[in-house]
C-alpha cells in the first residue's frame, strides 16, 4: 500500500522555525506510517525561494535526518499556503521498481548556455545514466518534470530540445512520446534556466505500456509542435500505475474544425498569455474560459556535478555505483498530483 502527505508548516515565523516545524511534523507522520509497515520512499519539497532558503534547507534536520536518503527533488514553486516551503511525501510497504534522477545544472554547467543548450545536457547526462544499466530513453523513460525559469523566455528553447533529443532516439508521432510536463520552476543555480526530474522503470517493456489517444477531446500534440505524451498506462506489480500529463485542445467537435480554425485557436491563447504577462488583466468568461490550464504542482536523486553536497543521493533503486553527479501537471513516483 502507498499513501501520501502534503506537509507544510502553520506558523509564519522565520525560515527557520518553519523548517523545525516542518521537521516535527514529518518525524510524527512518519512514526505513524512505520507503525504500519510504510517508510518514506518519495519526497518533492516545494520552495518560495530557493536560491536564498536551499542552502539553510540542506543543513536543516528536515533533510540530514529525514529526507536525504530518499528520492527527492527540490524546486521553487510557491506554495498557495503562503508557508514558504512545503513537502509532498510518499509512503510504501514495497520495495522500489522504478529509479528517479533530479539532475539540476550548476553556475559552472550553464556558462554560455541558452535554455536550449541546457536541456539537451541534462537529457543526454540522463542518457548516459540509464546507458550504464542497459537501459534506453524510448523504452525505460514513463516520465519527465522539466522545469523552466522565466518560462515566457525559455520555454521554446526546451520545446526544441525536447522534440530534437526524442526524435534522435526514435520517439515521434508514428511511435510514441513520453508523457512530459514543461512548468515554470526555479532550482538553486541562479544561472540555471532548466532542471528536470525523469522516472525510470527498468523492468518496462514496449508491451505493457498503453498509451493515451483521445482524437474527439484531444489534439495530438505534434499537431501544435510539441513532442510529449498525454499519458501512459502500465501494468506494474499486477495493478494499473497511470501517468498523465500536458493540456490542449478538448473540443469535443474537433473533427468539424478546420486546420485554419485550430490555428486561430492556438495563437489566440498566444496572445492571451502575452497579455497576461504583461500586465494585471480581469478575464472575462470567455477568455477564462480559453484560458490555457496551468497544471499543479507535479514532481531519489541523482546528482549533477556541482550541486552542493547535501544534495548527491541515489536513486529509487539503489544505484550500484557512489552517486558523483547532481541535482514533477500530476505525479510524483509513481503517481501524479
């Protein structure tokens, strides 16, 4: 059995009080969860931010003596509680089946690098990773969280990364795609334009995995320039693991409307987003209602060069060598939020 938490601390004193609370409160839920055969398996801890609160993070008790040997990824995303840090926990009463890497770039790794430059480097450092375990992209990778700072500017450069790296390794529309989030997320690196978490299963095979085809409600997404999977569902330890991920088109009368008209469709919401960027704007019904859905916060760490210590742990499955190297619109392993 699985179970999850979200654990955010109530006072709203410094960062520091808040990280000892949230230490008191994780220690307690855990002690629960240990009494009925569950330990900590996943974490994602969510920051307000991280450039000024991961270095006292990475000292506090929360980590050294809760969450360090755990699958973890870290990302700043604000909680709406106004808590300023908050942790989405997974519990199980099984071993692992899957291995998870939240590779992060340092200031060193992104010296002259655009977000496109960035991303390729954090897919092919994971290449490597799996390549070492017999594994590949197109049949072991369920899943990635690629998260984008200053997302306006830099998300075309990981759209492009992202169709390029999947095409090299024989992922297109004739195939299929992994299902992948591109959110807005800052991690520790101020330089840093892009992080990215992958979920790996090594046991997967081309014949237990299904995937999400919803022509009548969904555009396939190569029909707007994007390379990533709705979804996917696999059969794992004789019950069904879902993933999904991404927003579109969900028009149910799809099949009546033409090329043009998808296009007008699309650059309008271009155009509302500009808009929203810009400056305040009320919606009105109509462009609430087209507005593009911004997904929730998604998300055992395998380290990028460069990332403070703290951070360099393994992965869901034990990795067989010293990690050396560091650092989620639904599921941290293996479910989406």
């Amino acid at each position: 059995m699985e179970s999850y938490r979200i654990i955010a601390p109530q006072g709203r004193g410094t960062f520091a009080a808040r990280l000892d609370e949230l230490h008191d409160s994780m220690l307690a839920w855990l002690n629960e969860e240990q009494r009925q055969g569950r330990r900590l398996e996943y974490a994602k801890v969510f920051m307000s931010d991280i450039q000024n609160q991961h270095a006292d993070f990475c000292r506090s008790k929360c980590f050294t003596q809760l969450l360090q040997n755990c699958a973890l990824s870290v990302v700043e995303q604000a909680p709406l509680d106004n808590s300023k840090i908050s942790i989405l926990a997974k519990t199980s009463d099984t071993a692992p089946d899957y291995l998870f890497h939240a590779l992060r770039l340092n200031d060193d790794d992104t010296r002259g690098m655009n977000s496109y430059l960035q991303t390729v480097l954090l897919f092919e450092r994971y290449i490597k990773l799996i390549g070492e375990q017999g594994l590949d992209i197109a049949t072991h990778l369920i899943r990635t969280w690629i998260y984008v700072a200053d997302i306006d500017v830099n998300y075309q450069g990981v759209v492009k990364a992202r169709n390029d790296i999947f095409r090299q390794h024989g992922l297109t529309a004739d195939t299929h795609f992994v299902a992948s989030t591109g959110i807005g997320g800052n991690t520790a690196a101020r330089s840093a334009s892009v992080g990215i978490d992958f979920l790996t299963y090594p046991a997967a095979t081309a014949a237990d995995q299904q995937f999400l085809h919803a022509p009548d409600h969904l555009n396939p997404t190569h029909e707007y320039g994007v390379a990533f999977g709705y979804g996917k569902h696999r059969q794992a330890r004789k019950r069904g693991a879902r993933r999904r991920c991404g927003t579109a088109d969900r028009t149910p009368a799809r099949q009546h409307q033409s090329p043009a008209r998808r296009r007008r469709s699309r650059n309008g919401r271009h155009r509302l987003l500009h808009r929203l960027s810009a400056r305040p704007l009320r919606l009105s019904a109509r462009e609430f209602a087209h507005a593009p859905a911004t997904p929730l916060h998604s998300t055992h760490h395998r380290p990028c060069q460069g990332v403070p210590p703290c951070m360099a742990r393994g992965n869901g499955v034990r990795s067989r060598e010293k990690a050396t190297e560091l650092n989620s619109d639904e599921a941290p392993p293996p479910i989406s939020v």
